[in-house]
C-alpha cells in the first residue's frame, strides 16, 4: 500500500526543479500537481484530479493556469465501460492565450475479444486505429500497429518470442 501524500522531485545542478505531489482524496478520486522550473523560472505547472468508479473513469487536467496573462489549457477525458468487453469514451482539449482560442473533441473506442483487442479515436485531427492479437504465446502482433488517415499508412510488426 502507498501512503498519501505523496511527494517526489529532483533538482539538477543548475536549480531546476521537477517536482510531482500525488494525494488520494478520497477512495475513488486522486489528484496530482505537477512543477518545473528552469533555474528561478516556473515553467510548467499542472493540476489533474482523477475519479475511477466502478465501470467509469474522469480526468480533469489544468495545464500552465496564467491568470494575468489569460491563458490556459484546459484537458478533460471521460471512459465508461458499456460492456464487459467495450469501452467508449472522449477527450476535449481547449487552450486560450491572448488572441487564440479554440476547443478540440476527440471520441474514442476500445474493443477488447479473447485473443484481440482493436482500439479507435476519430476527431479533428483525423482517425487512428489499432488491432492487437496474440495468436498462441509465442507469437503476437503488439499494439504498435496502427492505421492513420491523416496519411494514410499500415504497419504491421509483429514480435516472435
């Protein structure tokens, strides 16, 4: 069992500083806060809050909150398992800066079989899928292949171990 809070960093010889704290809240919901510095500098910091229900999961991630200079990126993910074996769920991304603002909606799918599992996300940027099977257990094809339609190309690796 871990024990929360929890704090880890590091800090290299020039004073910059990567530092993460994780704390569970709650049975079911976890948050996290993310800092970098560059020397005296802040440059990143990060707020993710987490719920995992029984057949659900719900992420809220701040990134980069800058009140005086009114920009922010703003991340929240949602799953829900409909089935035993399919998973359905979205991502919408929204980021404003002065002068620029916009929202991007991602859907997604994972179908997980016996042998197989096939994932799909469809949203602005184009489509990607993935198909994973294991023929016996020596032999699989690993979750690298994918298909794109932003260019569209296939590949197909396999691993013999």
């Amino acid at each position: 069992p871990q024990a929360f809070p929890m704090l880890a960093g590091d800090m290299d010889n020039s004073g910059s500083l990567n530092a993460q704290v994780l704390h569970l809240v709650a049975e079911r919901i976890r948050t996290k806060a993310v800092f970098q510095t560059h020397q005296a500098k802040f440059m990143t910091w990060q707020f993710d809050g987490e719920y995992r229900g029984d057949d659900c999961t719900a992420t809220l991630t701040l990134g980069n909150p800058d009140l005086l200079g009114e920009s922010v990126i703003l991340v929240a993910h949602f799953l829900q398992s409909v089935t035993s074996r399919l998973v359905l769920g979205g991502e919408m991304v929204y980021h404003r800066r002065p002068g620029e603002e916009g929202a991007i909606l991602t859907l997604a799918g994972k179908y997980t079989a016996q042998k197989w599992v096939a994932t799909l996300n469809v949203g602005y940027g184009g489509a990607h899928a993935s198909y994973y099977h294991r023929a016996n257990e020596q032999v699989s094809i690993p979750p690298v292949p994918h298909l794109s339609l932003s260019p569209a190309c296939l590949c197909l690796p396999w691993d013999l171990t």
